[in-house]
C-alpha cells in the first residue's frame, strides 16, 4: 500500500450477494480482509481510502465505514 494511510473499514454485503465471492472481489480490489463476520454480514479489514472507494463502487457493497476507535476519558480531562 504505496505510503498511503491505511484504515480499518467496516464493510456491510448486500443480503442479495452471496458472502464468499464478494470476499474475493473485495481482496481482488485491494482489501486486506482481518475477519468475515457472516452472520451480520460484515467484512472488516484493512486498506488506503482509495481501496475503499474502489468498494464503494462495488454493487452487492451496501456501505464502507471507517472503524470508530472510543476510549474513556481519564478523570483529569
């Protein structure tokens, strides 16, 4: 991934699609899939923001979403 920054997405397949080929398209586009979460639907895994615009125009793709980090806050904040 040329020194592009690399994310975490959250990838949500179409009910219509079955999972596996899709798995393979979103590699084939340049995914580095981490986990598929089957029952949910869900692929996560990692890429540049141009992997995950190449996704988004994919069409069993329903959304891309960046993984959201949360910590709690330390009392001193």
């Amino acid at each position: 991934m040329s020194g592009a920054e690399v994310h975490v997405y959250v990838i949500t397949i179409s009910t219509q699609h079955p999972l596996e080929p899709v798995v393979s398209e979103l590699q084939s586009r340049g995914l580095q899939v981490r986990q598929v979460l089957a029952a949910l639907g869900q692929v996560i895994g990692e890429g540049s923001e141009e992997v995950a615009e190449k996704l988004r125009g994919l069409s069993a793709v329903e959304s891309v979403d960046a993984q959201q980090q949360y910590r709690a806050l330390d009392d001193d904040a």
